[in-house]
C-alpha cells in the first residue's frame, strides 16, 4: 500500500483539519533562534487554507515531562506562524481543553489555531498503549481529519503521531512526501558518485547508517568528534579527545568493510586540538598520526577537523553528484572551531547534483553560519528520522500512512 498523500483526503473546506507539524524549535529567553521548521510547514498549511480548510495545528516542543510549563510554551512559534502566514493564528492554552475547544469551535474557513505542546499531556509520550490512545481519543475531538506532516517525529510511535492517524482519517502532508521522495533518492539508485559525510559527536549515534551506507555509497568521510575513535582504531594516539574505546573494533571492522567494497573511506589527515573545551582556549593545527605532539601533550582535546581535511573533504564533496550530509565536522557553535563545518557546507552549495542536509545539527549549523536555505538541493527537518530511514528501520509514523519500506 502506497503512502496516503493529501489527494487521499478528498475536498477538505469547511472541515476542522489537525496538522500534526514539528514546530520544536530552539528558543532563548522566549525567542526562536531558528524557525526553520517553522517555515518547512508552510506550503502544507498554505494549501489548507487555501482549499478553505479549519486548521488546527498542534506539536510539542523541547521535553516538558507531561505537565505545562512556560518554558516550552508554542505561543512565541504561533506569534512566529503569524507573521509568517500574514493572518492572525488563534492560540490556545491548553491541548484538549476549555482553550483549545473555543480556539477550534470559533475557526471560520481559511482560518488556523495552534494548541499549546502536547508533551505538556503525558499521554502524548505514554509507553503505555491505552493512555496514549486515551489522549489521541480527545485529541480527535479537535478534528475530522489529520494532516501528518512532522517528519522529525514519525520515527516516534506517540499519540499524536500514531494512535490519532488511526482514528481519523489521515494522510501525509508536503514536507513528508518532500522528504520520503529526497531520502528515497539517497537509498535507491543515487547519481554517482555518492559521497556520504557524516560528523557529530559519537559513532554510536551513526552505527545503523554506516552499517546501510557502506555498500551504497562511493565515498565516506568521516569528522565531528566520532574521528577520534576511527583513528584511535588505527593506532594513532588522541589525547583527551572524545573517544568511544568500545567502538574501536566496530569501527575497525567498517575500515575493513570499506576496502572490501571499493568504498573510499576519507579520514582526517589534521585535527584542531585545544588546551581546553571553551571558545578561548589555546588551539592549534596537528597532524592526524601526531595529536599528543602539541603544546598540550596528552591533555588536548580536538575541536574540528584541520585545514588540509577540511580542503580533502569539500574536494570530495564538490566532485559528487549525490551528498547526505549528517553531523557537524567540529564545534561550530565556537567561531576558533567552525572553519571545518564552514568548508563542507560551502562545498556542498556547489554539488552539481543533489545535495542534501541532514537535519538537527547539521540543518543548525548551516544557517548558524549564515548559509540560506535554498542554496542547498534539500535540508532535512528530521535528524534522527532521517538517519533511522536511512537505516532501514521501520517508522511507525509513516507505517500508519500507508508507506511501507
């Protein structure tokens, strides 16, 4: 069975649609850093209001452990909707409440409202299958149909993201068949040459994809902190640097795999390494097999990959017609060790092809250092759904619609 797309739905004026989006954007002191995710939800939200749909959007935000707290309220997303749709959105205060049953009940056609976090319910998140069906069962009292169109979550079997798919009517909205149809081009016969990077802070994280990408793809470049324990499983010495020794045989076996299937498996050749784990500290430039021989001897800890790597790589990435992205090459959150992530992304801007940004930090990242959007073929807005399809592992959330992998 086919994934379930808006068609599906047939004419939806006049109805009360709940959009399931993922609106979990970063705040600081009530005020969104990124609304990236905010914006992907646009074109589904557009076509709903323009076919004269009642929409009522809900989504959590950050992780509030089931009770209501300020902190992680979606009013500052639903004033940032506002401004984005250039029509007032209504907000309610709770998620199945007094507030939200007024919000919904006073909707006119074309009109949005947007329901406070469901996470601040617990049984949005209930491991137990009848209090999250409890929840999704009021949450249906909101709406006569759902639009799923939270990529970022469908790899989650929570209330909103599964039980209430099967109690209304649903179907998946824009962004999910965007991101089905990108991701699907990464796993089924890419253009070639297919250059994977993948960076961020544990090898653990990234397993299952190494795993379904090392016979698929030409090319593997590794940064972020994971290098560490790839050259740790070639002998050479870290220092302080993250380093999961019990990977060391995984990652040793992926080495091995690698040259078995004709895949360039690209490592660094430099590291940044520091004195310390802050914005000041004292860095600088050493070679991959030489980490300790700096000022810092043993203590050091690397930051970000070294400028020769950071050439390799965008090299690499600019040569390809197909590049997935996922994982930062250093902390560029701290301007001394953004250069790598600057390099990649920047190459990735000139991939004649399809390139594509994986989501969470690396989506962060990209726009953290000033890149736009559109220059890039696609920016993922699920990190870990993302990686999870790539896996092969089965989405609940999408199951529930229809698709199957």
């Amino acid at each position: 069975m086919a994934l379930r797309t808006l068609e599906s739905l047939g004419s939806l004026a006049g109805k009360r649609v709940i959009v399931r989006a993922d609106l979990n954007v970063p705040l600081k002191d009530g005020v969104i850093t990124d609304d990236g995710r905010v914006r992907a939800t646009l074109p589904t939200l557009n076509r709903l209001i323009n076919d004269g749909a009642r929409v009522v959007v809900c989504s959590h935000l950050g992780r509030p452990d089931g009770a209501p707290d300020d902190k992680y309220s979606l009013a500052p997303v639903a004033q940032r909707l506002s401004e984005l749709l250039g029509k007032p959105v209504a907000f309610a205060r709770d998620t199945v409440g007094e507030s939200a049953h007024e919000a919904v009940s006073a909707l006119e056609d074309g009109d949005v409202a947007v329901i406070e976090n469901l996470r601040f319910n617990p049984g949005e998140t209930a491991k137990d299958d009848a209090a999250r069906r409890a929840f999704a069962e009021e949450l249906a009292g909101l709406g006569d149909v759902l639009v799923s169109d939270g990529f970022g979550v469908v790899h989650r079997k929570q209330a909103s993201v599964y039980d209430l798919a099967q109690i209304l009517p649903s179907a998946a909205g824009t962004l999910i068949e965007k991101e089905l149809d990108v991701l699907d081009r990464l796993t089924e016969n890419p253009e070639r040459p297919y250059t994977v990077v993948l960076g961020g802070s544990k090898v653990s994280d990234k397993l299952g994809v190494i795993e379904h990408l090392l016979p698929r793809a030409d090319k593997i470049l590794v940064g972020g902190g994971m290098l560490f324990t790839f050259l740790a499983a070639k002998g050479y010495r870290v220092g302080k640097s993250l380093l999961e020794a019990d990977q060391i045989d995984t990652v040793t076996r992926y080495m091995t795999t690698a040259q078995e299937n004709g895949v360039e498996l690209l490592l660094p050749v430099d590291a940044v390494m520091a004195a310390s784990f802050s914005a000041d500290a004292e860095h600088v430039v050493a070679p991959a097999d030489a980490l300790e021989e700096t000022p810092f001897g043993d203590t050091g800890i690397g930051l970000d990959i070294g400028p020769e790597t950071a050439a390799r790589f965008a090299e690499a990435v600019r040569g390809s017609k197909t590049v997935f992205w996922n994982g930062p090459m250093g902390v560029f959150e701290m301007a001394a060790f953004a250069a790598g992530t600057r390099e990649v992304a920047e190459a990735l801007t000139e991939v004649d092809g399809l390139s594509v940004v994986g989501g969470g930090d690396s989506a962060a990242a990209v726009r953290q250092l000033g890149f736009a959007d559109d220059r890039f073929g696609h920016i993922s807005t699920g990190g870990g759904a993302s990686l999870e399809f790539l896996e092969g592992k089965k989405l609940p959330g999408l199951e529930v619609l229809g698709w199957q992998a």
